[in-house]
C-alpha cells in the first residue's frame, strides 16, 4: 500500500506529532563565550500541542540549516523530487559591533523562521528542521538573562478562517518514507494492553517522540499517543542526535616534572578551529595565570609550540581524522611555563620561537 493511502486521507498537518515546531519568535539575544565572545538568539518556539519552550542558536546554525534545506529542496536541487520556494536568509556580516549585528539581524530571522514553518508538512519534517527547533539538554538548562522582544501570552491573535486564500501547505505532495524524519513502521499489529500503550495495524507510520529503553518507543499514529514495543516495528529514522554546545579542551599541565590533567569548558562545535590568541586567553583563565605557553605533540611524538593561527590550523588538520571523544575536542593540549624550554630538549638560549624540536 503506497504511503499517502497509509495515511487514510487525511491531512498531512493533522497527523504531525504535537512536538512538531510551527511557530517561533527571538525574544532576546545573549552573549556567550566560546573561543571568543559570540551572541545566540533566545527563540520561544511554540508546538502543535501548544507545547512553549525556549531554545538558543547562533546564526551560523541558521546559516547551515538553511544550506542544507537550499541542497534538499532548493528551487535547483537535484536530490529530491520535491522541491519549493525557501525563505531567504539574511545574509553575513563582517564588520560591526556583534551586539548590534546580532539585535539588527532579529526583525529578519523572525521573518525567516515564520515563513520556514509555513511550508509544505514535509518540510517541518526534515529532521535538520526538527533538529534545529528542538529543545536540547543544553537548552532547557539555560536561564535566559533578559527577553526584551518576547510577545505577552495575554496578546490576542488574530484569527484566520481556513477559507482564506493563500498557498495551501496540504497541497504539497506528501512526504515519501526517505524524507520522513523520526519514523518507523509497524511491522506487526500491536494491540495494547493499558492506556500507557499504543495500538496500530500493521503498515501503520508511527512518529517517534522519545526511546524509553532498548525494547520501548514512545511515539504517535493518528490522534493518539502512548509507548509500544520497538521489536513491532521498523525505524525508518533514528531520534535525531543534539549537539553538544559545551564541549572541552583537555590539557596536560606539565610542571616540575609532575603533569596533571585539567579540561577547560568551551561553548563551541568540535569541529571548529580556534584563533591562536582566543585559545591562549581561554586557557589563561582556565588556569587563572599568563606565564604559559601551548603546545601539542606530533606524530613523533615532539612537543610542538603554538605561537601562531597557522600553528592551530596546523595542529587541527593533524587529527580532523580520528574519531572523536565524546565533548572533547579531538586535539589536546600540552601547557608549559613561558620561559621552560627544557620540555623540548633544548637549551635556554634556543630561540623561542623553535617550532620543530625534539622531546625528552
């Protein structure tokens, strides 16, 4: 049976799950520190079961979700058979104050994010779109500082009949099983026993809203909701994986011929590169002292001096393929005093600047 008949006629909306984003609005911005400052949006998202929470993005997650909508469903894509018109993105901003181009950018995110949860359902469904609405561990242990832009919950809303003219979201083809996100199909029927539990018939497409345990799923079918055994069923998509914004730098201080291991908390991807001068002044205040230096060893094994952004770039590439440790960045760090030269063999009087030497 082809999936729009497994949808029994009706609309794609209706069988959203609740979890399912469908309005947000920026009520502030807020300044973090990663390698260096840095300002995300506080966003209220609003749900289909009228669920309210906050999340924060930088727009560098605007900017790659919507690069990878543009590959999917852009107007030229060649990797999906459907395709639509995308909101534009403001574009980025080089120079200027971060607190203004962050506050200058919030009228136009606003208009992006309405206008990218008004298009078609299967496109609410793409789990880079689930991903990015959704609240993260990280998110729901934020305090937001202020919310200077957040609409009172007393405004009233203007209503709209749904004979309005306009672009109608359910003409859209429907979603085939490859663009569905969060999904599984039953495989058998189940028929439950409480009310915790979830009936369906075999063919059915179940959402996933969490993984209870290895042998249960919760998710919902229809109108209704509950947990079901996940030996029943086939997951067509996994649960969507947040990322980690706070990850960590491990360091080996090593002094008095004595090295101990301290990791320093950053709010950035593993995947980023550091400039040279943000790094060192993290790990200063992470030590609490300026009479450092950093280093890293190579493939033999040297201690290597950074002093450099091409010093960084250079330890990075060096292990961009090794698999990474879960909040640790894949690079470690080796923190020495300023002026020990002894770590790397050498003589007092060797040019601090010796970035190729050989170790103890």
């Amino acid at each position: 049976m082809s999936i729009p008949r497994q949808l029994r006629g009706e609309s794609d909306f209706d069988q959203l799950p609740d979890d399912v984003a469908v309005s947000a609005n920026i009520a502030d911005t807020e300044e973090k520190r990663g390698f260096s400052s840095y300002y995300v949006f506080v966003i209220e998202v609003k749900t289909k079961g009228g669920g309210r929470y906050m999340i924060f993005r930088r727009y560098r997650q605007f900017y790659n979700l919507h690069s990878k909508l543009e590959e999917r469903y852009g107007a030229g894509s060649k990797n999906s058979r459907f395709t639509c018109t995308l909101p534009v993105l403001p574009g980025k901003v080089y120079v200027g104050a971060k607190r203004e181009i962050a506050d200058s950018r919030i009228p136009a995110l606003n208009i992006y994010m309405k206008k990218l949860l008004s298009l078609p359902s299967w496109v609410l469904l793409d789990e880079d779109v689930r991903l990015f609405f959704y609240q993260s561990d990280f998110d729901s242990e934020q305090i937001p500082q202020g919310l200077r832009r957040l609409r009172p919950r007393t405004r009233r809303v203007k209503s709209i009949s749904p004979q309005a003219p306009g672009f109608d979201r359910m003409a859209a083809p429907r979603a085939e099983v490859g663009t569905l996100s969060r999904c599984t199909k039953a495989l058998f029927d189940f028929t439950g026993s409480t009310k915790l539990e979830l009936s369906f018939r075999k063919g059915d497409l179940i959402y996933l809203l969490s993984k209870v345990n290895k042998d249960w799923f919760e998710g919902t079918v229809g109108d209704a909701t509950g947990i079901f055994p996940s030996a029943f069923v086939d997951v067509i998509k996994e649960l969507p994986q947040g990322e980690d914004t706070v990850n960590w730098v491990r360091c080996y201080y090593h002094e008095d011929n004595v090295s101990t291991v301290r990791d320093i908390s950053v709010e950035e991807d593993l995947k980023s590169t550091p400039l040279f001068q943000d790094l060192m002044e993290l790990i200063r205040r992470g030590f609490g002292r300026d009479d450092i230096a950093l280093n890293y060893r190579d493939a033999e094994g040297d201690l290597i001096r950074l002093l450099t952004n091409e010093d960084v770039a250079l330890m990075v590439s060096q292990v961009n393929s090794s698999p990474f440790e879960k909040n640790i960045f894949p690079w470690r760090l080796h923190v020495t005093q300023q002026d020990d030269y002894s770590v790397y063999n050498s003589t007092a009087e060797s040019d601090a600047s010796t970035q190729a030497v050989t170790g103890p």
